[in-house]
C-alpha cells in the first residue's frame, strides 16, 4: 500500500522492532512521528525525515504531542525485560498497561498493539494458538495482558485495533549488552568476538524464533487492514501470534552459529533460569488466514545475516 499523505505514530520508534517498523513506514511514504523516552531506544536508528517527540507514553502531553491528528498509531514502546518489571511492578503497571490503555481510549485511529507471547504463560499445549488461557507468570505478561484483553473487548464503534503478540523477536539493532538480552542476540555477539555462552540448563527449551523484518511486515500488513476496513477488518478487536511456528532448541541455535562461523563456540551449562518456560512455540495459522503474511526469514538466514554484520 502506498502511505503517501498518511501520518504514523510510532512509540518505541528508537528501539529494536520499532526503528525497523518506522524504516519501513518511511519506505512505504508515510510521514512517521516517533514517540521515545530512549531509556532503550536510540535517536540515531530513527531516520533524519523523521519527527522525534522525546517523552515517555506515561506523559499524557507527550502522547498528544506525538499521536494527535495522526491517521494511524502503533503502540511498541515498553519495558520489555521481563526482569525488570518483576523489580518495578509499578512502572511495568505505568508503562505497559495503564499508557497502553490510555493511548487506546485517546485514539481516533487504528491502533496496532504489541503484545507478547508472555501472557499465556507456561504453555498447557503446543503450538499456542489464540484460544490458549491467558495465564502470565510475570508482572511483565499481566500487563500485556491487561492491554491485549482492553483490546479485544473493543466494540464497534471504537476506532478499530489489533493486538499482536510477539513471540522471540531477533534481527539486527537488539541490544546484546544486558544478560537478558534475546539470547540470540548474545549468542551471534559472542561467537564472533570467541567469548563464551552460557546456556541455562540442558540447551534443549524450545523457542519461536521470528526474524524483526518478518514481524514488521505483520504490523505494516495488520494496519493496512485497519485502515482500509476499520472495524470491519478481520482484524479488529482481535488477537494474533506473531510467530514462526518452527521452534528450535538452543543446542541447534548453537549448531546453526558453529556450521556458520566454522568455529566451535565455548559453552557452559548453568542451572535454569527462575521462571524460565521450557519449550514455546505458537501457532501462526490465524495471522495468515487474515492476511497475505507468511513468516520468509528462516532462522539460518537470520543468524548469518546477524554474524555477517558483526
Ligand atoms: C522472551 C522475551 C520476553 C517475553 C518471554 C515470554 C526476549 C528477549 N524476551 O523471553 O520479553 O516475551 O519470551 O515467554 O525475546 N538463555 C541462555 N543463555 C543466555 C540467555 C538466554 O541459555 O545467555 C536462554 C533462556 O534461559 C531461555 C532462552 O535462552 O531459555 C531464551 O531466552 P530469552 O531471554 O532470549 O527469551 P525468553 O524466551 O526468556
């Protein structure tokens, strides 16, 4: 779609996933606004052409400066370690849901939420499709949660919105300096300096992998949707895994690097991590029934692209 005399708010536009949604945006010829507090988010990922409004979501002036008059929102700015917002419930409570919630009662145009895997919490079956309970085991997925539920209980004559829930997000721009970091954004980091990884516990949790540009494509193709169709979109008031539905282990993660680089990564085994859920893998059949999204980035492309770009 051409988004030409469209404007695009985007909160989280500085971080990870939304520096590589707002370049996308900017590809399809939108006129983009970026809302970021840059406690994770860089300015110098935000394209020049691009208006930086630098606040927090929390900031109710902030958002307006940001989001009013624009013709669609995508809502990516969060805390998103999980970590830290079991040690601040409270901001986790501020900024993932109760912004969240605010920006949607303050929108007069379709909203794509980000929401995540977290909130189903320890799978009961595998894949997770979208009728899986909704049963978060972090501060983290509660909030999300709260937010996915506001949005799914939308009627029809709110401005349409979609939640989207992202399973383990990788691609160039995640920052590998935290401990938790995505563990492949440590892993491809490491393999090419020769520092060593530490795998928690056997290496054989499973996870969903999704390269950012295959995510951003979900986002750009669910707005379109909401846009064109509004509250008649297949998409409105609904929920939608982001995902690949191809989970790996992290013993093939380490493989995959090893046949890449040639060179034998040094791993060391520590006990699983508090909380840690042993094997997630969704299932992305609705997403593609909705739309014409297929997931194209496989996971051996991804991690060469990361190593050759280190
Ligand atoms: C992901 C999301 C999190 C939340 C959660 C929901 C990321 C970065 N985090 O957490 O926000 O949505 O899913 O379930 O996408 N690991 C190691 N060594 C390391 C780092 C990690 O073994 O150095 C392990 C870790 O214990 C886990 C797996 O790798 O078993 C993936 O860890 P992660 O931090 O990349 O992501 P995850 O699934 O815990």
């Amino acid at each position: 779609m051409d988004w030409s005399g469209l404007t695009v708010g985007v909160t989280g536009g500085a971080g990870f996933i939304g520096s590589h949604l707002v370049d996308s945006l900017v590809d399809c010829g939108a006129t983009v606004v970026v809302l970021d507090n840059f406690s994770s988010g860089k300015a110098d990922q935000v394209p020049s052409s691009v208006r930086l409004v630098s606040g927090s979501v929390v900031d109710t002036t902030a958002r307006s400066e940001a989001l009013s008059g624009c013709d669609a929102i995508f809502h990516i700015a969060a805390i998103a370690s999980v970590v830290a917002c079991e040690e601040d419930p409270e901001k986790s409570a501020s900024v993932n849901r109760d912004a969240s919630l605010a920006i949607l009662a303050e929108a007069s145009c379709p909203v794509v939420f980000a929401s995540s895997a977290a909130i189903y919490g320890n799978p009961q079956q595998l894949p997770v499709s979208e009728s899986h309970p909704i049963e978060p085991l972090s501060h983290y997925g509660a909030d999300k949660a709260a937010a996915d539920a506001a949005i799914r209980s939308l009627g029809d004559s709110a401005p349409p919105a979609v939640a989207m829930r992202f399973f383990n997000v990788y691609g160039p721009r995640q920052d590998p300096s935290s401990p938790y970091s995505g563990v492949l954004s440590i892993f491809t980091t490491r393999a090419v300096t020769g520092e060593p990884v530490t795998i928690f516990g056997d290496g054989l949790q499973t996870r969903d992998f999704i390269h950012v540009t295959d995510v951003v494509d979900a986002l750009v193709l669910s707005a379109e949707s909401l846009l064109v169709e509004g509250t008649m979109s297949p998409l409105h008031s609904r929920a939608f895994n982001v995902c690949t539905g191809r989970p790996v282990t992290l013993l093939d993660v380490v493989s995959a690097i090893e046949s890449n680089t040639g060179k034998m990564m040094q791993v060391t085994h520590e006990p699983t991590r508090a909380g840690d859920i042993r094997d997630s893998e969704g299932d992305p059949s609705a997403l593609k029934e909705v739309l014409a999204w297929n997931p194209q980035v496989e996971l051996e492309q991804g991690l060469a692209d990361l190593l050759n770009a280190l």
